[in-house]
C-alpha cells in the first residue's frame, strides 16, 4: 500500500496502527470496512471497528494485548471464506487480518512436514511440493484461496477427507497467540500421543475462539503412486445410495466418494465446467481411489460390479488426467455453479451415518416441497456429509428467512437421524441455535467453561460457536464484582 | 463372589457397599486392598481406603456422587496395566475397579463401529469378530489382558500405530460419569468433525483425570487383504536406524517397523518365545506390511532394496502365519522378558524425530555407562517412540533411585532432542516432574484450568499428570473462602 497518514483522531486507530508499522496496515474508514462486513456467509452483516494487517506474530500479539487491555472485542480473518459467518464482526470487532502473513517458512522432507504462517493458502502448498512428490491432503472446495489458519480455525474438510481425515488430522504444531496476548506453542510435531491434554485437537476447530494461531506445523504426504476416477450415473437416488453403502462395506476405502442430485447437476453444467452429465439422470457418483498401481484396477472392478448391481445407468473412468481435473472443478465449483440456476443460495452442511442416505433425501425433498424452494444436494457421500443448498430469491420478501427456516429444518433432520448439524464447514452465527439439536445445556456449558479457560473475557470471537455464556466466565465475573464491591 | 457381609463400622464403606448391590463387591480389608497398592508402575505402592466394583454406569454415577458429596478422594482402575502409576490411590482414594463392567454391547459390521463397556478386554473385541473379517486396530503389548477403558485414559498405542494411529483415532464416543456423578455423552459416531470443541480428543488420554468412561464406541477396521512380516539384522545400530528412515522416505508406511537393541535381544531370546535372533547381532527390525495382495510383493522388494543398502547381515520373511506370530509374541513380551536377565527394570518411553536415532541412542548408551545400570532398548522406530529399559536390582540399596534417574536422564535426552517424554504409556505419577521438560508453568496451568472445569474439587485422580494445581481452581477456592468469610 502508499504511504498514508491517518486521518482519524479516534485513539485506538491511532495506536493500532503504530502497533501494525503505520497506516499502510489499517483500514477504519466506511468505503474500506464494507468488505469485511461478512464472509462466506452473506446473510448477516456487519462493520468491523478496524482491520488491521499484522506481518509477523509479534505484531498479532501487540494488537491482542491492546485490545485485551483496551476492553476491544476483536477476532482473526483469513481469506473470509469460511460459511458459516466466523469471521462476522458482530461486536465492531477489530479484525486482526492474517493475509499479510503468507509465507512458507520451511518443507521437512524427511520428517514430512512443513511450517507455514497462517495466512498461506492451501492449494500453495501443495503446488510448493509437487515437484517433489508430496502434498497436503486436505482440499475444501475453497482450496484455491482459503488459507490454512482458516482451515486450523475451521477444522476443514474436503472430497478427500474420507481416506485421509479433515485438518485436525494433518496438524502437528501451533504457534498461536493467546487472547491475553501471550505466545504460546502447542502440539509436538507429529508425535502420536503427546503427554497432558490433547490442546492440538481443542484449539483445532475452535472457530478463532480460543487464541489466534500465526504458525502452523502441517504433515504432508507423499503422492500416491496411482490414481483413477470414474463417473458413474443411477437413475434411483436409492440405488446410488445403496451402491455408496456396499462400496465402503466392501472394505475399499476410495480417496473420494461424492455424490450429486439432479438438481445439482442442472446447476453444475449450467455453470463454468460442464463435463455432459446426462440431464435426466437422478444421481451421480465421483469415485477415485489410489494408491499403489498394483491395486488400483482390482478396486476398480469391485467399484463397477457394485455399481452394476445396483442398476447403474453408465459408468465411465477418466482417460486423462485432464479429464480429472475437468471432473474436479465441474465438482469443486459446485455450490458457486448453483448461482447459475438461482439467484441467492445457502448452503448448509449436516451429517448423517452414510446407511440413512436415501431417507433423509427423501426428507430433504419433502422440506422443499414444503416450503416451496428448490434444494439442491452435493455431497461427500463416503463420509455422510451432505451439502444441502437451498435455492432462493433474496429480493422476494419472506424468501430469505424461508431458506433459513428450510436449512435449519434440514439439519433438524440430520440431527435426529443420529448425526449432526456440521461436517466441515463449522458453526460460527449460522448454526449457533441449532447445537441445541445436539448438546444438552450442560454440555454446552461445559464447553464455554474451556473457553474460559482460554478467553475468560470473552473479547476474542464472541456469540460464535455457542448460544450462551459460561459458568466459570461467570464465576469469575462474580468474583470480580465482589472483589469490587469493596470485599 | 460368595454372599458377605460387612465387617466394619466405617460409615462410608457401608454406604459405598450399598451403592454397588452389596458387600460382594466391595473390598475395603488390608489383605484385600494389597492388590491395588500399584499398576504396572510398581515402584511406588499405596493402599487404597476401598475398591467397589460396579456393574453399570448407575452405579458408577452414585459411587462417583456419594465421594463427591463426603469429599472422599476417587479413581478409576481397569485391569491395572498402566506403566506409568495413573491407577495407584496415593490420596487414600477409594478404586472404581471396572473389571466386572466387560460386556461387548454391540457390533454395528455396516457403518464399522463397535460399542464395548470399559472393562471389556482390548484383544477380546478382535477375537469377537476376526471371523466376519474385521478387527481393532490399537494393540498395546498388554492386549490380551488390557481393557479398553483403560486404553481411553492412557490413549495407549501399540505396534501398529505406525500405520494406523493411536486409540484417539479409533473413538467414535464415549459415556463419560463426570466428577459430580452427572452421565454425560460425548462425541458424535465418526463424524470426522463434530461441532463446538474436541472434547473425545480432550478426554481421550486424560489419563482418568477429568471423568470416568463408562461405555465406549470404537472404531473397527475390515482385515488387510494380505499382510508380509519381515525380519531384518543390521551389524550396526546406524545401519539399522538408516534403514528405518529411508523405509519411510520411500512413500512406504508398514504396518509396523520395530527395533531391538543387542541387550533387549538377549532378554528376549532368554524369555518364553525365543526365535534364534543371532546373538552378536546389534539390531534387528521386525517390519510388517500389510494392504491389498497386489501391492504387498512391491513393498517388500523395495524394503530389502533399503536394508541392503545399509548393509544388512540378513533378512527373512515369514513363512506361516504360526511363525509370524511366534516373532510378535517374541516381541510384544519383551518388557517382561527382562525379567529373564535383570531383577527389576523400568521402562521409559520417550519420543524422538526418527532421524534423530543414531545420535539419541548413543546419548542413552552414555546414561547406562554413567550409572553403570545396563539399558536394552525395545521400540517402534517407525514413529519414534522409544522404550528404554533401565535394568536393576531393587535389593541393592540405592539402584531403585539410580534407576529413576537413568530414565528421567533419558527423557531429558529424547526432550532435548524436540521430542518429548511420553508415546503411550502416559504421565501418571511417574513423569510428572518431567513434564516440566516440556512444558512452561504456563502451559501447565492453561492445562490443569481445564481439568478445574471438569473437575474442579480435584477428588478424582488428584496428583497425576501435572507438578501443580491450576488457577481456575484456586479462583474458585479464593472465591468459596470469601463466601464462607461472611461475604
């Protein structure tokens, strides 16, 4: 940015900014807030107080401890597109932006593993340590631009989290700053079973309430010797399903396994990656597996004869790899390509155990008919996660709070089919009510307890994640009033 | 057990008879108690006031209650195996033994899960369903009398971790008693992520600090299609670590790679299972892979293509099943067969960074010259965990104390090294000190804050894990002494 001078009187920008090397690094006024007023989730907005751009985790640290001291609610961004509302700045927040901390710091090779700040984006990664073989395995629709510092915060998924785990599980250190504005590190590199509690696996998924993480220790694989994709096409949701169901019963384990509805697929060759899907088909199946050549063409039969058996229209592999990455973005841009067919969409994220597939979308269908929105379905059927994207018209009054209700009533569904109300894509604002579908009030309390552990002010991120504060935040705040009150 | 009646005036114990149907299941006389005086970490002993032995999560809740309310010290005990004292009762506790809670509940072959009760036997559950073809994948040494309750509190690993992670990657949920004697539920089926924090992860290896687990739902894996074990006698201990770091490089993850020191080799070899290891060898590697037919040749060629790079003396398959197993129970008895050529020993467990081997090995060779006691080393060399065993004779006057700081000196080694001080056999009393190795006085506190939001009057398994009580607790003591104070 060019040198600017700050035309504020307003105090805490004005520190702020001494805190973040000068006013290059903060934005305060209107026209610059706008953009951070919301995230992936477009449906609340609100102005941040500020947003600051720290470039190392000294600098993250001196803006917490201001705002610690200062009594400002504040919370961290990455790339903003996170879909559940986290990164909102619901309270005037001042955003602690992570964009300026991108870089790759180190690539262990031997250890396999790689430190990054948080700000570094994930498909970066992987394209970092391509030539040498090596990946990093989680991959959000999002990849091409999310950071991993949202990933850690977000505990992210992606299509090939079924073989090989969401984030928490490729997380093997944190540097993170605490809400007091202390530096701490956590984790300890890749050892299985660390001695006292397991902090890695609490602050991962945290959803930027517990501290702000600036380091990040990520495991990182060797690319798998073989891969193959097929498509396949079933004219019954239900047999889809079913062939879903015997494909992991046989004991394969595909690297992916995502399904689409018809109305998703209408949505998918409308938009910027057609591949043909035959337009009047029900269901469609993406199937990759890997692994050592050896094996591959074995999984590959027993895939076809499980499809065979459930009736599969037709079936197809990709003949190149540039037919796969074609198969990927027609998928990957998914829930983008539904902005083709609509003009708004939410979409929600619930979870269910992968053998009560066809009835919750028959569920899933009845709440649209119900409510008179069309719902789209694409999903990480290996792994039971369902995407349900409700179709709306946001300039039609009523149509908005109709889609909530309908997305909500979809995770009401999950959650009595003995799932849950996310998979990957967190709970942020969006989903702060419906824990109750799955969390008693004790079980909700002992959780904002651990945050108090963490964040027992509670200026870090608040009214994310849960509904209600905790009891030893209010012990505390007892204790302080009667420390007050003269005892 | 034969109908008793209760011999004693102690109120507390004839309350806790009632709560567990009667005096059947309850021993509280000191012939009785001398038993459960120690676990597996048998240097220190202390009695405990009783040991109940409950039949059901009820019972457990109202003996958990009941201690609550009379201030009673309290802790849970499986079969007792634990290796580093989280079980001895050395406030006086009063036991909750859950060998008699050892039912297999269900088994769910569809969505590959299996509900078990705490007391029930690690090595049971795979023998319950080897014949459908699936198994649990977490073998600790100690399997076959083990208990999986046990194995929660410790987040014990085992062989096959290499490959197939500890027992927190094999948790789908758990029935907590919380120290207030609530019944709670955590988790959510192998949903690869839950909403709000990781609270399975947190409870999974708290080593029986923040609740007692009274129901547990596992993870259960289909069997590999085919599996290869290898031996493989290295004339020098580097050739043999530099084997194991390039078996990893290559892209291969065994199933198991484990190594034996010359002095562990003799112990074994003295032992019930002796397989003819030659005895001036200095390593041997017992590596196992497993996966589908196809690919395994492929692995095992590659394997022999390293060891003979670093100049292995030989290498041999094996030929039978039968032979396979008699080499793991030479193995997985190989704590105990030092028993064949020491008095006493205690075994460490740190971790290391594998490259850090040859040098952190020698480091350990240099402690066992220093303090004359002879150490063998038995390990996983695939993640780095190490299990030095310090050999001694506890009837000599001082080996017990010298033989405690040979192995805190290794743990400070493998600390130094950026490892850390616990793999799997988990703090308990015996590392608490050693935490400090690795751990600031802050980090401890953020730690035993959040064993006060669970457990916040420290009557469960107090003085394990942690040097020092945490700060929560003290604010709520502060506050509860100004409350009494008249305030």
């Amino acid at each position: 940015m060019a040198v600017k001078k700050i035309r504020t009187k307003d105090k805490h920008i004005v520190s702020l900014a001494a805190l973040v090397s000068g006013p290059g690094n903060i934005l305060y006024q209107k026209e610059d807030l706008i953009a951070y007023d919301c995230d992936g989730f477009t449906i609340h907005k609100h102005l941040p107080k500020a947003v600051v751009f720290p470039k190392n985790t000294e600098e993250v640290a001196a803006v917490v401890k201001y705002c610690s001291m200062n009594n400002l609610p504040f919370l961290a961004r990455g790339a903003g597109t996170g879909l559940s509302g986290g990164a909102i700045p619901i309270n005037d927040e001042v955003i602690i932006s992570l964009v300026k901390m991108k870089k790759l710091i180190s690539v262990d090779l031997e250890n396999r593993r790689a430190v990054v700040e948080p700000g570094f984006v994930n498909l970066k990664l992987t394209n970092s340590i391509a030539d040498k073989g090596y990946y990093y395995a989680p991959d959000p629709s999002s990849q091409y631009c999310c950071t991993i510092g949202g990933n850690v915060a977000e505990n992210a998924g992606g299509a090939h989290c079924l073989k090989y785990g969401v984030t928490t599980n490729h997380i093997l250190g944190l540097q993170v700053v605490l809400p007091n504005g202390d530096i701490t590190e956590i984790g300890n590199n890749g050892i299985p079973d660390t001695p006292g509690y397991d902090l890695l696996g609490l602050l991962t998924g945290s959803e930027g309430t517990l501290g702000i993480v600036t380091k990040i220790t990520v495991r990182i694989l060797k690319n798998p010797e073989a891969k193959q994709t097929v498509l396949a096409y079933f004219d019954r949701v239900e047999d889809g399903s079913a062939a879903v169901s015997d494909i992991i019963s046989a004991g394969i384990v595909p690297a992916a396994l995502e399904m689409m509805d018809k109305t998703a697929i209408e949505g998918v060759e409308a938009a910027a990656f057609p591949v043909g899907h035959p337009k009047d088909i029900e269901t469609v199946l993406l199937i990759e597996v890997d692994g050592i050549s050896a094996g591959i063409e074995d999984q590959i039969a027993q895939i076809l004869a499980v499809c065979t058996k459930w009736n599969v229209r037709e079936v197809k592999a990709a003949q190149s790899e540039a037919e796969r990455a074609r198969w990927w973005a027609n998928r990957k841009t998914g829930f983008g390509a539904m902005g083709a067919i609509s003009p708004d969409y939410l979409v929600q994220d619930g979870v269910i155990p992968r053998s009560k597939l066809p009835e919750v979308l028959e569920k899933i269908n009845a709440i649209s008919r119900d409510s008179g929105l069309r719902i789209a379905n694409i999903f990480h059927a290996g792994d039971g996660n369902l995407h349900p994207l409700v179709l709306f018209d946001s300039r039609i009054p009523g149509q908005t709070e109709l889609a909530l209700e309908a997305g909500s009533a979809c995770l009401q569904v999950c959650a009595d089919a003995g799932g849950t109300i996310t998979g990957e894509h967190g709970v942020g604002i969006e989903k702060r009510e419906e824990m109750r579908f799955v969390f008693t009030d004790e079980e909700i309390a002992a959780q904002t307890d651990i945050r108090a552990v963490f964040n027992p002010e509670n200026l870090l991120n608040a009214g994310k994640l849960f509904p209600s504060p905790g009891r030893c935040a209010e012990v505390k705040k007892e204790m302080k009033e009667m420390k007050t009150a003269g005892v």
